[in-house]
C-alpha cells in the first residue's frame, strides 16, 4: 500500500516480514516489532475502552459468540495478550483484536440499519494481516447477514501474508471464509462488490493513491465503513467524501493525537 511514509524504515521492515511469511512461520509473526508498530499496535489502556464500548453497545450479541474459537483465531501469530472477560469467561485475546471487534460490530450494525444488503461482496483496501475479514465472516450470521466474497487489495508481499494467515484459520472454525482473496490493484476486478472498507489505510495513502482508487473502485460501490487517519501530506478527508452523502464522527476512542480520526459510514 502506497504511502507518504515513504522514508520510515518501519514499513520497509513490514513489507520484508510480510514477504517472509510461510504456513511453517506464520505462528510467530505478531510479535516482530516492525508487524508491532504497524498493526498490532493498539495498547492495553485503549483496548480496555474498546472492550468498554464493546460490551455496553453490543452486549446483546456477546452471547452468541463462540470466544473460545475467536480466542483461538486471535492467537494465530502469538501476539502479547491481555485478558478479557465474555460470558463470565476470561479470554486471553490482544488489545488490536477488540478494535477489530468493535469495528465488526459497528459494520454490520451500520449494514443492518442503513442499507438493504443482506449478501455482502466487500472490498477492504489495506488490510493488515486479514483478522478485520475473519470476524466479519464470523459475526455476519448475528445479523442476518452473509459474506459471499472478501477481497483485500494491498502490496504484494501484504498480500501474501493476508492469504497464509486466512488459510491457517480455517482450520480452526466452521466458517468457511468462501470467496477470499488477497490481491495487488493490478490484479483487481470489480465484480458486483458492494460494501467498501477500509481502516486506517486509504486516508494515509498519497493523494495519487487516494484519487486512483476512488475513482476506480470505491465510486463504484455504493455502501461502505471507514476510519479515516490523516497522513500529514493529507489532513483533510478527500473531497469525495463531501460529494455523497455520508455520516462522519470522531473516531471512539480517539487514537490519533496530531490530527483526530474519523468513521464514515454510507
């Protein structure tokens, strides 16, 4: 994924684990320090306020949701964990999966009430190492909701650590995850996607990148659940997003202390 980061070694020594990752090593890359400072980190304080809101905007579903396999799904990569308790159960899971939960529910909540999708063929531009893609697999029943198709576009060696580490979690839960792919933009076929995502990624891409994929692909579908987190070449929200209507608010918890993130909804 294209950034205006282009000087930080971190994302140098993100691509190069990234291309590295293979079904015998995929256990242990969570806690590399370059996947630490990209992705897997979210710390434990925030993911108590995530585990908050979590429980006091969703409780009505905490119950139908088989932790012990999502805590088995979450530990593929053996991050740090903290402790959590669901179901008067203590789950050992890391902070930056609640946000992901917490995203989860705030999408298919946001599907449910505002659009009449009931069968969802997503596209996610920058998706970390897929987990946003497992739980939305996961959870979508709890909505009456189903994912025929998940397509995840991001660099090459991105790409290639998504598609080993959605391959490892099948063999732990039911859920087929039918449909998956992990691809580069040149690779990229639209075909009747219709729910657009994408956490802080899009908004951190140069504006070359920015303007390509939106007049490409997210113009073209028509729903979608974002967390906008400015890059300092970019800080405002892309003008597109002023040209449909959308529902923008500050991201809860803020995690960005520069320029504050946003969710937009549509």
């Amino acid at each position: 994924m294209q950034t205006d980061k282009k000087k930080d070694n971190r994302y140098d020594g993100w691509s190069n684990l990234c291309s590295q990752i293979n079904s015998f090593n995929i256990y242990n890359f969570r806690k590399n320090n370059h996947f630490r400072s990209i992705v897997e980190n979210v710390s434990p304080q925030f993911g108590m306020q995530y585990f908050n809101n979590i429980m006091n905007n969703y409780s009505e579903y905490i119950s139908k949701i088989d932790w012990k396999t999502i805590e088995v799904l979450a530990n593929v990569g053996s991050p740090f964990n903290q402790e959590y308790t669901f179901n008067n159960n203590k789950y050992k899971i890391s902070p930056t999966i609640l946000r992901y939960v917490k995203f989860t529910f705030d999408t298919l909540t946001h599907i449910k009430n505002n659009t009449s999708l009931t069968e969802l063929n997503i596209v996610e531009i920058g998706g970390g190492f897929g987990f946003q893609a497992i739980l939305l697999y996961e959870f979508a029943h709890l909505f009456d909701l189903k994912v025929l198709k998940y397509t995840i576009i991001d660099l090459e060696a991105v790409c290639n650590l998504q598609n080993i580490f959605i391959n490892e979690c099948k063999k732990f839960t039911n859920i087929k995850y039918d449909n998956f792919q992990s691809v580069t933009y040149d690779n990229f076929n639209l075909d009747n996607d219709n729910f657009f995502i994408s956490n802080y990624a899009l908004g951190e891409l140069n504006t070359y990148w920015q303007n390509i994929y939106i007049r490409n692909v997210i113009s073209k579908i028509n729903h979608g659940y974002l967390c906008w987190n400015f890059s300092p070449a970019n800080p405002k929200i892309h003008s597109y997003y002023n040209s449909i209507k959308t529902i923008k608010e500050k991201e809860n918890p803020q995690t960005n202390n520069s320029v504050k993130s946003y969710i937009i909804r549509y």
